[in-house]
C-alpha cells in the first residue's frame, strides 16, 4: 500500500490523482490532502478519503474546514501545505499545485526524502538544480510529455541519446500568425483542442509557453544539454514525446490524450496498473502529423530556451514575468500579442545570480513580479 500526499488536489491532476486511488484502493491510500482555496470540493474529497491532514492556503476556507471537520488536523498557509507536503507517514508526494505556489513544498518534501509525481514544472523550472541536489528519492514525472521521455529512456544509456523530442499539440492559434492574434481573448486561448486542464496552463499551451517551461523541466529531469532538447508540433496529441537515438532510431509513446495515463504509470512505477486508459486504435486515429513549431510567432518558447542557456535565476524570472502576464492576459490589460514582449523585457532587465538556495529563488521571482508591476505602472 502506497500512502500519498497530493498537493494541488482540488485542481485539474489532483482530481485525476483522487480518480485512479479510487480505482485502485488496494495499492494507495491518501495520508494527506492541500490546495489552495476550494473548500466545497476538499469537503467531498475529505469525506471520501479520510486523510490524517489537510491544508488549504486560505485562512478563511480552512476554518469553514475545521468548523466542519473537529477530528480532522485541517491547517492553512504555507506551513500547512508544507506539513501536508512531508508528513512521517507518507511515501509518496503528488505536487500538483498550479504555478510557482507549488514550489516551497515540492522542495520541502524532496528535502523529507519522499518519492515525487511531479506535475508541478515550476519546482524544476525554478529551482531545478538545487532539487536535484537535494533530492535523495526519485522524481517521477507527471507531465504527459516528461512520463513519455522517462519511459522511452528505460534501458538505455544517456550516451546512446542524440535528442529528446517533445511534442506539443500547438494549442488553439497553431497556425496562426501574430496579426490574426491581435484580438484574441482570453475565453478563445481557453479553449485547447486536445487536453482538459487549469486555466493557468491552458493559457500557456496557447502561447507555446508551457512546452518552453517543460523544455527547461526535461533539461533538469534528464540531464541533456538544451540543444539536445527539440520540440515538434503534432496536434492529434497521441504521440506524447520521443527519444532519438545515436543510430537513427526514434522511440516514442503514444497513448490517448488523458492525463489519467502519466499519473498512474508515476504511481505505480515501475510496475503499470492494468486498463487505465481507453485502448488507442492507430487505424481508428488514421494520420498523425508532425510539423516544426513556429518561433516567430510563439515566441515565448524561444524565450525558455534563451532563460535555461543564461542559467541560474532566469528561469525563474520568465516563470514570475509569465505568471503575471498571463494573470493580466486573462483580466483583459494585456494583449495576447504583448505575453511574449512583456517577458522578454523583464528578462532583459536581469541579471542572473547562481542559485545556491531557495531563498535566491523566492527573491528572483519576487523581483520579476515587482518588475512587472513596475512596468504596468508606467503603461497608465
Ligand atoms: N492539467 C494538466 O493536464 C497538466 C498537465 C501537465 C502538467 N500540469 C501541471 O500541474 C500543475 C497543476 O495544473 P492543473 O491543470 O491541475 O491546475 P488547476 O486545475 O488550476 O489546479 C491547481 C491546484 O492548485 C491549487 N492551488 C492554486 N494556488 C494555490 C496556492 N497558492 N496554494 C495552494 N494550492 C494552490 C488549486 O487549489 P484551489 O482549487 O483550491 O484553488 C488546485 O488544487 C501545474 O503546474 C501544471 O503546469 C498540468
């Protein structure tokens, strides 16, 4: 039996996590639960599967929790995420919490030993080296693109890789160039062809920011240099990544677009759960197509490569600026169009220091939120 914390468990991969526990109570049971402010749907998830701990970072839904649940530890805050985040009694760490909030606990539970399903990209993207300093258990990736690398990795030598090959659907604008994009409103980047999740990522997929962030995760994941690390549109989303070896060959994982996949094969590695997935039908799918990502136009993913060429806290910094302007994008003060040029300027403006703790890193993503504002400021 795997006991489990999942962190980020009312959002999108949290509620996929709580779906295979419930199909495989014999092999997991949940120690810990933590998430930002939903109460209404910890309660459900509470009464269902009776953690020792919960956490939610907003002070008030955490008291409408403790009102509710007197037996349960019910904490808030970032303590109370952390201590969800490294309970004794827990071996594996879910972190699904959205964004650069998922960081500090991620980072504090690779500190308490446990194995790791990480779905929250911003922990490597930012603090990349400094976690795999740290980390003393495996971290087992979530992201579909990461669990399709890491599975297409078994066996074989890190000598015998000539490039990790990610795919990336292309989102809702794949094919459009920045004049068509002008006008484009947050409810049209929303709605992504091929894959269900938070707002936050969605947004990303649309601008090609996210594939950028995974770029930099799959650089920490595996250790390969960034031009070893290539990226392909394939918009069917049924092959989820691919290796290409020194002699030419290309080994790939396919499977249907359903995040319930990744997770499992995390939970169960390196055993797989049996019917996870719907069966995939290659004739059913008929074509599946590949084409070069377009740079000029999603130019934030150019941007990720030149952040984790400068190294140290760059990341970091695209991450912070992103996270602000996507904020923004969605509140409707900043165009879809400005993303990327919003980024680059506040990535222009920094001067990255090596990261030797997680302070330089809160310190760095402060920053480039301040610098942010600042610039918002001098647009009124
Ligand atoms: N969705 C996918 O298919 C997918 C695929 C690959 C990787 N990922 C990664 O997985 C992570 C989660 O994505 P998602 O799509 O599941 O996001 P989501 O649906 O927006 O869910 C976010 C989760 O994080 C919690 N949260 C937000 N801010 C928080 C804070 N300050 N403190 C504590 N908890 C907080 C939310 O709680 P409330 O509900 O209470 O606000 C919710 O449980 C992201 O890093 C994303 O890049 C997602």
């Amino acid at each position: 039996m795997k006991r489990l914390s999942v962190l980020g468990s009312t959002g999108s991969i949290g509620r996929a996590t709580l779906d295979i526990v419930r199909r495989y109570p014999e092999r997991f049971s949940v120690k810990g639960l933590a998430a930002g402010s939903n109460d209404e749907l910890m309660t459900q998830q509470i009464e269902e599967f009776r953690p020792d701990v919960v956490a939610l970072m907003d002070e008030d839904s955490a008291q409408r929790l403790k009102i509710r649940f007197r037996e349960l530890e019910v904490l808030s805050g970032k303590e109370g995420l952390v201590r969800v985040a490294t309970l004794e009694e827990v071996d594996f760490v879910l972190s699904a919490i959205s964004g650069a909030s998922g960081l500090v606990p991620t980072y504090e539970a690779v500190r308490a030993g446990k194995t790791i399903g990480l779905a929250n990209k911003e922990t490597l993207v930012m603090a990349g080296d400094l976690i795999n300093r740290e980390a003393r258990a495996p971290i087992i990736p979530v992201d579909s693109e990461h669990s399709a690398l890491f599975q297409c990795l078994q066996g074989h030598r890190a000598e015998d890789v000539r490039k990790l090959i990610l795919t990336a659907s292309g989102g809702p604008f794949r094919g459009m160039k920045k004049e068509q994009l002008k006008n484009v409103t947050g409810e049209d980047a929303l709605r992504h062809p091929t894959w269900q999740m938070g707002r936050k990522i969605t947004i990303d997929s649309a601008t090609l920011m996210n594939k950028g962030l995974e770029v930099i995760e799959a650089h920490h994941l595996f250790g390969f240099k960034p031009e070893q690390i290539d990226v392909v549109i394939h918009h069917q989303s049924i092959v989820h990544s691919m290796v290409e070896f020194i002699d030419g060959s290309l080994i790939a994982q396919l499977s249907l677009p359903d995040m319930r996949g990744p997770i499992a094969y995390a939970l169960s590695y390196p055993e797989r759960l049996p019917e996870v997935l719907d069966r995939c039908s290659l004739s059913e799918l008929g074509t599946l197509s590949f084409e070069e990502p377009d740079m000029e136009t999603f130019s934030c993913l150019r941007l990720c490569y030149r952040a984790l060429r400068m190294g140290g806290t760059a990341p970091t910094v695209v991450n912070a600026a992103d996270e602000k302007a996507v904020e923004g994008f969605l509140e409707g003060f900043i165009g879809f169009n400005e993303i990327p040029v919003i980024i680059d300027e506040i990535l222009s403006l920094h001067q990255p220091k090596e990261v030797q703790s997680i302070e330089d890193v809160l310190e760095a993503d402060r920053w480039a939120r301040e610098k942010f504002d600042e610039l918002m400021e001098e647009r009124v």
